[in-house]
C-alpha cells in the first residue's frame, strides 16, 4: 500500500472515530435518528445500512461531476461504518 493510501485510510479513522464521533456521537444513535427523519420527510423506510450506502452513491455521483479526494475519504468512512454497523472488525 502506498503511503498516499496509508494516509487517505488514517484520515478516515481520525474522522470517524475521532471528531465526526465526539459531534455526532454513536454511528447507530446518529444514523437511527437520520432515517428516522428521512421517514417521517418520505414515508419510506431505511435501514441504517442503507443510508450509509446512499451516502456512498451520493459521494461517488459528486466525484464523477469532479474528482476530489474529499469524496473518495467521505466514501471509504461511510462503508467503514457500514461495515461497524453490521457488526465488522472494530
């Protein structure tokens, strides 16, 4: 791995367990009260795991229209959480 990608992945651990997780708090308390609104807004329901895909898609959409690396880190955190989620290595 090359160190670029070493320190793409330590940003997106930093991120998500250290300052995205002191504002926003626990991933399923946070992610629970996002779908929980987007249900009331649509009438739908999501999953948490979902969501997070949809935030997946949403940052790969935005990185077709104009690459930045700032998408490709947003997409890496939100399937790290996914996989949090559904009960992967911690």
């Amino acid at each position: 791995m090359s160190r670029k990608s070493r320190s793409l992945l330590a940003q997106v651990d930093a991120l998500i367990h250290g300052s995205r997780a002191r504002a926003y708090g626990p991933v399923k308390k946070n992610w629970g009260r996002t779908v929980a609104i987007f249900g009331a807004i649509t009438g739908r329901k999501l999953s948490v795991r979902e969501a997070l895909l949809l935030m997946v898609a949403a940052k790969l959409a935005r990185e077709f229209n104009r690459p930045k690396r700032d998408n490709i880190r947003d997409a890496i955190g939100y399937l790290v959480l996914y996989d949090e989620v559904k009960g992967g290595a911690k």
